[in-house]
C-alpha cells in the first residue's frame, strides 16, 4: 500500500537537534530501516522528554510501532500506533500555527496522516484512510512547493499517486480516478536517486509497487539492492517470497520462507497469528509444485488458528486469502 513510502527525512539544513532534519533525527530513522527498534524506542522518548511540543518524536515512534506492527504481521501494537500518529498530527498542526519553519512541519504532518492512512485502511476505516490519504499527499505537495530541498516528499507523493490508481481498479466508490501509476512509479524513483535519508525506504516502496505492476525482474533487483544494504526487513522479504514464488523459483523462495520463519521466532515481536502469512505462503508453494496434501495441511492450520487471532487484521488478509487458494 502506498503509504509505506510516506516516512521521513531530508540531510539538508538543520537548523537544531531536535529538527526534522537534524543529524540526530536522521540516526533514528537509519535505525528503523535497520529494524532496530530497542534503540529507536529509547532515542523518541528522550526527544519526547526534552520537547513534548514537538511532533517528530511522537511521529517516529508512531512509525517505529507501525513497522513492527508490518513486519511481524501483528496486532499488539495497535494503540502504540495510532495515539504517537494522533500526538504528531495535533502538534504538526499546532506548529504550523505558530512558527515559520512551515515546509518542515507540512513535511511531518504529510508523513503521519500518510502512515495512519495506511494503519487505518487495514483496520477497517477505509474512509477514514482515504481522507488522511488525500491531506497527505495536499501537505506533502506543500512541503515541496515550499522547499524543493526536501526532494523526500516525493517519495510519498509518488506513492500517493500510485497507490490512488492502482487501488481505484477495485473501489467502485472511486470511479473516474486518473491512471497516474507511471507519474507516480517516476517520482519515487526521483527521491530515490537524491539519495536522502527516505531513499532506503522509498526503495522498500518500489519493491512493493514493481510486484504490483508484475515486474518481476526489476522488483528483484531492488531485493537484491536492500539485502546488500542490510535494510531487506521482514515485510521485504514477504514482497520478495512472494516475486519469487510468480517466478517459479521455488528454492528460492522456499529459502527466504526458511530464514524468516527463523527470524520470526527468535523475535519478541512476532506472533503466531503473523506467522499464519508465511503459511499461506508455503502453501502457494507447495500446490505448485504438486504438493497438494502438504499445502491443504498448511490452509488447515491457518484456518483453525481463527478463534485465537479474529481480531488481527493481518491474519483476517492472509485468512481470506487462504480460503480462496485453490489447487
């Protein structure tokens, strides 16, 4: 979802510490694309200690819970999420009214309606997402228009336009929305190339939009590049499993399924309702192959793991999407 292209920062001018653009901001963010969240956690609270009027500390720890929550495919963090998002766009807005620094508070503001956009499309407000979705993308623009430093915002506009269209194929309630995919695919690769704090996740984007767009080949090469970078997070590798199982490269992707699943469960994060995806995952696998009697054992279980997990929207997904799988 296009939303995940909507975080963060420019390595130009900054005017303090605690700005949006300052060094210690752009360590925190490296930090989250590293998945290192012990840490992240530790420096947004410090940043909320010292200046509870500031919005980026909030703001990032808002977006430190929701990669976890995207990652591991878990519900624990829901309130964790929403009430950093809910404090940054209320302190984003207040700071808008009260200072001069607006291109860096439209910025924030753009990025954290941007992130509780696509919180809330998986969580049953899709009104709601697509409201946040649009200010977004309107505060973004703005930022931009403002200072076109903060090459950036390009990433989520860009993600903004993409997603709007791809997603308006299968929304009747958003007829007649213009086919702006290219322009979109175009801008994130813009923010890419100026190479700022939000082109490693702006490329985390990309590798979700090229599978979208079934450009199998050219979302591998972006894999390739994160896992060079160290920066192929959980939810990565999921878009990556899933390119490589359209390829029908089965060792392959049976290899990205086997070190997840590991991963997942050496972690504190993960759960067993968020493991239920690379079941169905597996299953996909399987019935490819031939394996039907394996894969329908794999369906089995994340089906009886509903009465635990019903209340996980990410397991709701791969719930449906199980139960459609035929072979």
């Amino acid at each position: 979802m296009w939303v995940s292209a909507l975080f963060l920062f420019s390595e130009t001018w900054a005017p303090d510490e605690t700005s949006v653009r300052s060094g210690r901001v752009r360590v925190i963010a490296n930090e989250i694309w590293r998945s290192e969240y012990s840490a992240v956690a530790d420096s947004c609270r410090r940043l909320i200690s010292e200046d509870s009027s500031n919005p980026v500390g909030y703001f990032l720890l808002g977006v430190m819970y929701y990669s976890i929550s995207a990652e591991y495919r878990t519900d624990r963090y829901v309130d964790s999420v929403t009430d950093n998002l809910d404090a940054a766009i209320k302190l984003a807005q207040r700071k808008l009214e009260e200072t001069k620094q607006q291109a860096d508070w439209y910025f924030v503001l753009g990025s954290a309606l941007g992130c509780r956009a696509l919180f809330r499309s998986l969580h049953g407000g899709w009104w709601g997402a697509f409201r946040d979705g649009h200010g977004s993308c309107s505060n973004l623009e703005k930022a931009y228009e403002m200072d076109t430093t903060l090459t950036d915002a390009l990433a989520g506009i860009g993600a903004y336009h993409y997603w709007k269209s791809a997603k308006s194929k299968v929304l009747s309630w958003l007829p007649l929305v213009a086919d702006r995919r290219e322009q979109g695919i175009a801008e994130i690769r813009q923010a890419i190339r100026a190479g700022r704090t939000m082109s490693p996740n702006a490329r985390k984007a990309m590798l979700a939009i090229l599978y979208e767009e079934k450009r199998y080949e050219e979302a591998l090469g972006v894999a390739d590049s994160l896992t060079a970078d160290g920066i192929l997070d959980g939810n990565s590798q999921l878009h990556l499993i899933r390119t490589l199982i359209e390829l029908k490269r089965w060792p392959d992707a049976e290899r990205v399924v086997n070190d997840l699943t590991a991963s997942w469960r050496s972690s504190t994060y993960a759960d067993s309702c968020g493991a239920c995806e690379l079941r169905y995952l597996s299953a996909r696998m399987l019935a490819s192959i031939g394996q039907t009697v394996e894969a329908r054992e794999k369906i089995r279980q994340i089906i009886s793991a509903e009465p635990a997990c019903h209340n996980n929207a990410y397991f709701r997904n791969t719930l449906a999407k199980a139960r459609a799988l035929s072979f």
